[in-house]
C-alpha cells in the first residue's frame, strides 16, 4: 500500500513538471475567456458613450459633402406620386 501511494505522489509530480495535468484545450478556454472581457468592457463603453479609437478616427462625411440636403434628397419618392 506504501508503494503505490508513493508511486502515485511521484507520478503527480511529474505530471506537473511536464506540464501533462492542464486541461487539453487550455488555449482556446484562454481565449474564450478574453474576447468574452473584451465584449463586456466594449459593451460598458458603449453604454457610457465613449467611442473607440478606430471608430474615432472615422471622418464624419466624406470631403466636399456639404451637411445641408438639397435636391438630391433621400426620401423624395412621394414627390413622384403627387405629380
């Protein structure tokens, strides 16, 4: 019984040396678990308005567009069916 209680305590041992006692699959449960802290800490920005860097530096409109809405208009298709 002494021998084989020591032959177990050894083997855990080295299976902890060599690294053999984590769990398969320990980089994707890693990275699981940081894009899971990555999308909380975007949805509490989010809530908060605080906008990312690479949303920031996205121009407003593009250069030579003026904000005003002139003719050109987006919603001008029931100007065509009171004519």
């Amino acid at each position: 019984m002494c021998f084989s209680t020591a032959c177990d305590f050894l083997g855990e041992k080295l299976a902890g040396f060599l690294g053999l006692n984590s769990p398969k699959y320990q980089y994707a449960i890693d990275v699981f678990h940081r894009d899971q802290k990555n999308r909380i800490s975007l949805r509490k920005k989010n809530e908060y308005g605080a906008t990312s860097s690479a949303e920031a530096s996205w121009p407003s409109r593009p250069s030579g567009v003026s904000a005003s809405r002139g003719a050109a208009s987006h919603n001008g298709g029931h100007e065509n069916e009171q004519q």
